[in-house]
C-alpha cells in the first residue's frame, strides 16, 4: 500500500475519532460518530463529482490537484490520458501517410469487406472503374464493376488469379484485377491499366495472323506448279531430284502456314463455347486407329478410357490436342516403345493424359517446351518435320477450356502430358 493510501486511511479514521469524541463530550458519541463519516463521504463526493465535471468538460487541467491519493490519481489519470493522446496522434498520422500513398498510386485500389462490399478506394480506382468513394461505400463491388470474370474472381477469392477485362468506362483500354484477401475477412481489390500489354499482344498476333493468310495463297500456287511438274514426263530427269526438295520444303511450309493459323485463332477466340459436347473417348478412339495405322511399325498405341463423361468446348480443339501430342509420342518412341493415352474423370475434374516410354526430356527443357518454335534438338526436330509449335497449340486449346498442362518426363524412361479439364466443363453421357 502507498504512503498515501496510508495517509488517507488514517486520516478518515482519525477524523471519525474525532467526530466520536465531540459527541461524547456531549453525550451523543453516535451521532457524533455519524456527522463526522457523513462529512468525511460529502468531501469524497465532491472531489468525485468535480473531478467528473472536468472530465465531462474536458477540463482535468482545472482540478485543484490537492494532496495525498486524490493527487496521486488525479496525477496519474493525467499521464495516462497524454499518452493515450500522443498513440492517437501516432496512429492518426501513420493512417494519413498510407492514405497518401495509396492515394498517390497510379494503380486502383479497393478495399472491400467479406461481402464484397465497397469500404474505401484510392483516386486510381475513381479513375479506372469510376468508383465514387462516398456514394458507393456499402455497395457491392461487381454490382459497380459489372463482370462476369470478376464475379467469378472475387468468388475464388485466390491472390494467386488475376483477370484481364476491359475497362468499364472507356473503349480499347483493359485492365488487370487481382484480389488479396487481408486482415478481419476484408480483401484489397488490386487493378492495373494493362491496355499496353494487351494492345502490343494484339498487334503481334494479328501481325503473324495475317502474314500466315497471305502466305496461304501463293504457297497453294507453288505447291500446284511443283505436283504439275514432278508429274510431267517432259520434264527433264536431271530436275525431277530438285523438284521432289522443292516439294517437301512447299509441304513444310505450308504446314508452318496451317500451325501458326491454328496458334492464331486459339489465342484470339477467348474460351471456347460452353454449348457443344465432345465425346473424348470416341476421340481417343478414333486417334488411336489413325495414328497405328500410319505408324504400322512404330510403337504399340493403347487406350484405357475410364469415362464417357462429355467435355463442354470445341471438338477440333480437343482433336488437335490429341493430335499434336500423338505425333509427338510417336516422334519420339523406339518402335519397341509403348504409348498409352488415358480419359479419366472424377468429381475433381477430367484428365486426358498421353504416356510414352519414349526419350524422354531434360528437366531444364520442361519449362520452355509450351513456347512457340521452342524445339530440344533444333537440328533433329527439323528433320523430323517438327516446328516446335504443336505444344503450343496444345497449351492453348487446353486453356481455352479452363484447363491446365501439366508435363512430366525423365530421360530415357518417357514423357507424360496431362491435360486436365475443370469440373464445371463436364458432363454425364
Ligand atoms: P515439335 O513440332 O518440334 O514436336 P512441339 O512443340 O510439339 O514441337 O514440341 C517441342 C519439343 O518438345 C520437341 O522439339 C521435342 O524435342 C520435345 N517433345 C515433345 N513431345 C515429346 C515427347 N513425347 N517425348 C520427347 N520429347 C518431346
């Protein structure tokens, strides 16, 4: 106990002794007992009420401090309120300097809470998506910034997606939204003008679009010349060498053509239609017929289906998938080698996987085998007639589906590709 608790109960019993023998002087010890507690609680009181008018008032400064515990509390009531002001005055600070500086970024920011409603946003996003920060706090942000991919991301709530969308004020500009989920059930809406990115990769797959069109038709023309010629007896037997080369280079070339047409339109035709089902197996099926039939000496090719779910997308899609990595198991396994094409589904989603026991791939390759005219052995794979642009297609025909390529290979032992489709792009034969 402090000294001045000491005092202040020695003194209140002090001051009822006191009260008690005044009393007894004149025969009245109780009441004189009495007056003096009563005395002793009004001088409490009004210490009490005083000090909480000041508080009221916001006055504490105005307090007689006096001496004893009363000073003692008032003293001590005093510091605790300047440094709880000094931590506001802190905090206050640090919340207006993250505020400038999200304000100051040149990328939208919102922050919305566990129902996606809007609580904030920096002048980026006032910009970008036209947000107005008073009148639509409380409101949704996908009922404002109307999107199905958003709808769709801000139900994934996953910091790992992002979306590209167009830009809800103005024409030709698109944005890239990410959403990071952050503290009590609140999540930051992150989006970036990327009409750059989107401009260049447009003007880039429309320049290879267009030079493969117009390189079609003089290429069908040459190709018609070279079969007129080899055909033709006339034709001198010194040229007949030259022109068989003439024709296989025609060949490669409009094969090159047809590729990087089929690369064009997978990039540029968004995700493919929900409306038309595709009966893999009968795919794979069909598949593995041709590809033995051409390959009579070639590899075993097997088939295991496992399901007759149907796929939602597009069937030349889904051929061109099975095609491109066909010829490539082929390309690459002994004769003595096995290939072994899977269609399995579960309540995960489906998977369409191309095994072979083949060369197999370094792992440093794995990486860049989706890149266009990526190839292992460039000199090999020229021979062999490939471009290095069938896994590309591959890629994309996969995520026109909302799927993934996944490759595994080892050197020696064989490669394995394994499409996998979404859940949601399934159905029941
Ligand atoms: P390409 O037309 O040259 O085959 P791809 O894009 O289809 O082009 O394949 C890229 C490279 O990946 C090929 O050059 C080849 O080296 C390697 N590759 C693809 N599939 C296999 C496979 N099944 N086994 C071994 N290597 C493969």
């Amino acid at each position: 106990m402090s000294a001045a608790s000491k005092k202040l109960i020695a003194g209140t019993i002090l001051a009822i002794a006191v009260g008690g023998l005044v009393g007894w002087l004149y025969s009245a010890t109780l009441l004189g007992l009495l007056v003096a507690a009563l005395l002793i609680i009004a001088i409490y009181m009004r210490k009490l009420l005083l000090f909480e008018r000041a508080l009221r008032h916001g006055d504490v400064e105005s307090i007689g401090y006096g001496d004893g515990v009363w000073q003692q509390l008032y003293s001590q009531f005093k510091q605790e309120r300047e440094r709880s002001n000094r931590y506001r005055k802190q905090a206050r600070r640090l919340v207006k300097e993250v505020q400038k500086s999200t304000y100051a970024m040149p990328d939208g920011a919102v922050v919305i809470d566990g129902d996606n409603e809007i609580v904030t946003c920096n002048r980026a996003a006032k910009n970008l998506i036209g947000l107005k920060r008073k009148k639509d706090r409380g409101q949704k942000l996908d009922n404002i910034f109307r999107h199905p991919q958003i709808t769709e991301l801000l139900q994934q709530n996953d910091a790992s997606q992002s979306v590209d969308v167009e830009s809800p004020l103005r024409d030709n500009e698109w944005l890239n939204c990410r959403i990071v989920p952050y503290g009590a059930n609140q999540k930051l809406v992150l989006i970036r003008d990327v009409t750059d990115r989107i401009t260049l990769n447009k003007v880039r797959r429309d320049f290879v679009a267009n030079a493969s069109h117009e390189l079609r038709s003089p290429l069908t023309v040459i190709s018609g010349y070279l079969e007129t010629l080899t055909d033709d007896p006339e034709v001198p037997d010194e040229l007949a060498k030259p022109l068989a080369q003439m024709q296989v280079q025609a060949r490669r070339m409009t094969s090159i053509v047809k590729d990087l047409l089929e690369l064009s339109r997978l990039e540029g035709d968004g995700q493919a239609s929900m409306d038309d089902r595709v009966d893999v197996a009968f795919l794979v099926a069909t598949a593995v017929q041709a590809f033995s039939s051409v390959a009579d000496d070639g590899p075993e090719i097997l088939s295991t289906i496992k399901s007759d779910a149907l796929l939602l997308g597009a069937e030349s899609d889904i051929d061109s998938i099975l095609h491109n990595l066909l010829a490539n198991a082929v390309r690459h396994t002994d004769a003595d080698g096995e290939i072994e094409i899977t269609w399995r589904t579960d309540e995960n989603g489906g998977e369409l996987i191309v095994r072979d026991t083949g060369e197999g791939i370094a792992a440093e390759h794995l990486v860049r085998l989706t890149e266009r005219f990526f190839r292992v052995d460039r000199g090999r794979s020229r021979g062999d007639g490939g471009f290095g642009l069938g896994l590309a297609i591959v890629k994309h025909a996969i995520e026109r589906h909302g799927g993934e390529l996944h490759i595994e290979s080892e050197p020696g032992e064989g490669s394995e590709f394994r499409c996998i489709f979404p859940a949601s792009r399934l159905v029941a034969a």
